[in-house]
C-alpha cells in the first residue's frame, strides 16, 4: 500500500488526508459543544481541505525525493527497500540493499533536521496538557500521552534509523564489484 500512496499525485493525497481531518474535526466540534448549529460544523470542511492541500503537497514533495533516491522502478522492489530501510531481515539482493541503505540515510538525514523543532514543539505542548489534565479534565491525558509519545519517538528513531544503517552498510563484496552507494 505504501509504494501505491509513494507514487501518488499530490490531489490524492491531499483527499486522503484532508477527509479524515474533516470528519474528525467535525465530530470534535460536535462532541465539546452539541449546541452547536450545523453550518457551525460545515468549518470543518475547508478546515480539512485547506490541511489535505497542504499536507498533500508537502507529502507528494516528500515521496518524490524518497523516489529519486531510492532509484528502483519496480513497485515491489520499492515496497521491499521501503520496509528493509526501517525493520525486518536485511535484503539478499544488492539493489534492494543499497536502494534501503540510501533510504534510510534520508530517514536519517530528515530525522536530524526535525529533532531540535519537534523538541520545541513537543515539550510545550507536554506542559499545556499536562496544566490542562490537572486543571480541567482527566481526558486531556490522552493528548498528553499523544505528544509524550511523540517526543519519545522523537529521540529513539533516530538512534535505530543510524543502526539500520550500518546493517544496510554495502558488504566489501559489493565495494569490490563497483556497486558502490550513489
């Protein structure tokens, strides 16, 4: 399914983000006040909309780097060094391996460049609904624990991203046939 979505245009991505936005800030705004009037919850429309094309542009640019530089053809060639760049068993095939080794190098790259805005992003908003929790209702631990999860990732990715990579490594067998990583 992801080397489907890789390949996808921008206007699909934007339709598969922006719905789910909409329908779940439609049922938000529904559920925190249920006075609220119908066109009060047609916002959530263009609010949907206007995060699906921006979400989708920003995605399609995304994929389409992850496509240059994994530089296979095959759709499930591509599926396998997207999956071999982040778990499971190291692929046998040179191709595939060196095509998930450049990958995860981008993984990588993109991880480093996010760490210190998602710190400053995550932290905060630790400590707002942490103050929220405890001021006003238990259920904004759930948004607490969302963002104390995405901090944690924030930090563990990146060190299993740079073991990845070193599994991935070209082998000196490839190095000496002149395989060598773009």
């Amino acid at each position: 399914m992801r080397s489907r979505l890789i390949t996808a245009p921008w206007w699909v991505l934007a339709l598969i983000v922006g719905t789910p936005v909409s329908a779940f800030l439609a049922l938000f705004l529904h559920l925190t006040d249920p006075y609220l009037d119908f066109p009060g919850v047609l916002f959530a429309l263009p609010a949907g909309a206007i995060v699906g094309l921006a979400v989708g542009r920003l995605t399609a640019e995304t994929n389409a780097q992850t496509m240059e530089v994994a530089a296979l053809d095959n759709q499930d060639e591509l599926a396998q060094a997207l999956r071999a760049s982040r778990r499971g068993p190291v692929p046998t095939d040179p191709r595939i391996r060196q095509a998930a080794h450049r990958l995860a190098v981008l993984h990588l790259s993109r991880f480093k460049r996010q760490q210190t805005s998602a710190a400053w992003t995550f932290v905060p908003l630790c400590m707002l609904y942490t103050g929220l929790a405890i001021n006003s209702s238990p259920w904004w631990l759930l948004a607490l624990a969302f963002f104390a999860l995405m901090l944690a990732l924030n930090r563990v990715l990146p060190t299993r991203t740079a073991r990845r990579i070193i599994e991935l490594a070209p082998t000196n067998d490839e190095h000496d046939t002149g395989q060598a990583v773009r």
